[in-house]
C-alpha cells in the first residue's frame, strides 16, 4: 500500500466509512472483492480508501494485501501515545495495526462523544506526527444553516483544528465537509447549489493546499457525479451508499471517468 507521506494533492479521493457496521466474515468478503477490482481496473487519477470498525482494521488490511493501492484508515484515536485512557485507541496503535489515515471530527464524535475543536487539533497533530493522513470532518447544523452562518461555522472548526500547522503539514491533511443536515439515515441531500458557497469559502482558504477537499453526505451513485463537478470537491466520503460493495465500486468507476480524474492523469 502506498505510504500517505508520499501522496500528491492531484487526485480525486473516494472514500467510505463503515461505521459500527461488519463484523469480520463481511469485512474479509467486502475487502476481497475491492482487491480484486483495483487489481483488474488500475486506479490512475482516484485515491481509494475504506475506514472499517478498529475490531475488522487487521483484517481488512491483510485482505486488500501489502501492494493495494486502497487506503485503510480508523474512524477514531486518541492523540496520546499510550496512558490511562480505558477504551481508547491511540493513533500510534492504530498505525501498528495497519491504519494509514485517522478520521477525525466526525459530527456523531463531537455530538455523542464530547469531541471539540481542540480535540480535533490534538488528533490532527498526532496523525501528522505518526506519518498518518487526518481526515478531518467539519460541518454545521441546519439551525446554522438558516442562520446563513454556514461558512464561517465551518471555516472556524477547520482553522480551529488546523491551527499552528505548517505548510507541509497541512499538504498531509484531508478535509470534509459534511454538513450536520445533509448526512444520516434522515439526512436530506444537498443540492449543489446549496454547496457552492461553503466549498468557494473552503477552496479560498485550503484549496492547493491540502490533499483534497471532499464532500460527504447522503452521496449515492444518482449524485455523484455532479457533487464532483463542484469547483474545488476533489473527493467523496460516502456513507450507506458504499457500505455494499458494488454500491461503491460503481462510485469509484464514476470518479475515474470523471473530467478531473482525466486532468490528473494528463
């Protein structure tokens, strides 16, 4: 698997979460058939990655094999590298047992489980240091919404968590936008221009120069393609749609035949 140091900004990232969904059987399967897909159809232009549960990390891995060009991330760790933190993962073990990214921030994280602004900068500098890609979540509320306070909502989580970071660091980094409203079983879709505004503000500040900007929330294969089209998203996070695999293989076939895929590749 590639190493995440050595990634370039200049590729569509696409990109699913598992939640607290698959046990091992399902995730052996899943991973099994995604292998095989990037071995029969090579990934030129697009950055796969998958974020199983920590109990399915080994064995996802060992799966997808030691040349995948597929990612493997958690959906959580601590920033500190080992302590009397009961329950908690640390980045360092998670990197140990074959995670290459960290998704940090995620809404259901800071609303469930007391994640915060500075929470989220202890993990994306702990990601960092232990050479893993952070991928951090940033959305707001429909209540924020409809306030029209939705861009400098997201803005403040991103620089909030991103703060004191240099250049190159912040070169290592991945950001999603995943607006509270629009993710979910009950999450509504949002429409695209509904999306131009927040990505225009996030592409002034972070365009150029971080691995990619993605967008997540109720992305299935009828809007993917558009979502793509967006001006600064070059990547998707995608949710239930890719929790079966050909859901998100169909996806990952849509993003190489994407226009900004082709720029990629010359």
């Amino acid at each position: 698997m590639p190493d995440p140091r050595a990634l370039g900004a200049a590729q569509l990232w696409i990109g699913t979460s598992w939640k607290m969904n698959k046990g091992l059987a399902e995730s052996r399967r899943y991973a099994r058939g995604l292998a095989d897909y990037v071995e029969a159809n090579p990934m030129t232009g697009v950055q796969p990655f998958i974020i199983p549960s920590f109990t399915a990390l080994a064995t996802t891995r060992h799966e997808l094999g030691d040349e995948s060009p597929v990612l493997v991330g958690v959906q959580n760790a601590h920033w500190e590298d080992h302590g009397a933190w009961t329950g908690e993962v640390s980045v360092a073990q998670a990197k140990d047992a074959g995670a290459q990214l960290v998704e940090i921030g995620h809404s259901e994280r800071r609303e469930h489980f007391g994640e915060t602004v500075e929470t989220t900068r202890l993990k994306v500098a702990a990601a960092l240091e232990h050479g893993l890609v952070p991928l951090l979540c940033i959305g707001e509320s429909a209540e924020t919404k409809r306030a029209g306070e939705s861009s400098r909502f997201i803005l403040d989580q991103a620089a909030g968590a991103l703060d004191g970071l240099t250049d190159e660091q912040l070169g290592r980094v991945l950001i999603a936008y995943e607006p509270i409203w629009a993710i979910g079983e009950n999450g509504r879709p949002a429409t695209v221009e509904e999306l131009r505004q927040p990505f225009a503000d996030l592409g002034r500040e972070y365009g150029g120069r971080t691995l990619g900007l993605l967008y997540g929330g109720s992305v299935n294969p009828d809007n993917a393609e558009d979502l793509l089209g967006i001006e600064h998203v070059t990547g998707l996070f995608i949710g239930r749609a890719a929790w079966q695999l050909p859901g998100y293989l169909r996806i990952l076939e849509m993003a190489a035949a994407h226009p900004k895929a082709s720029a990629v590749t010359g």
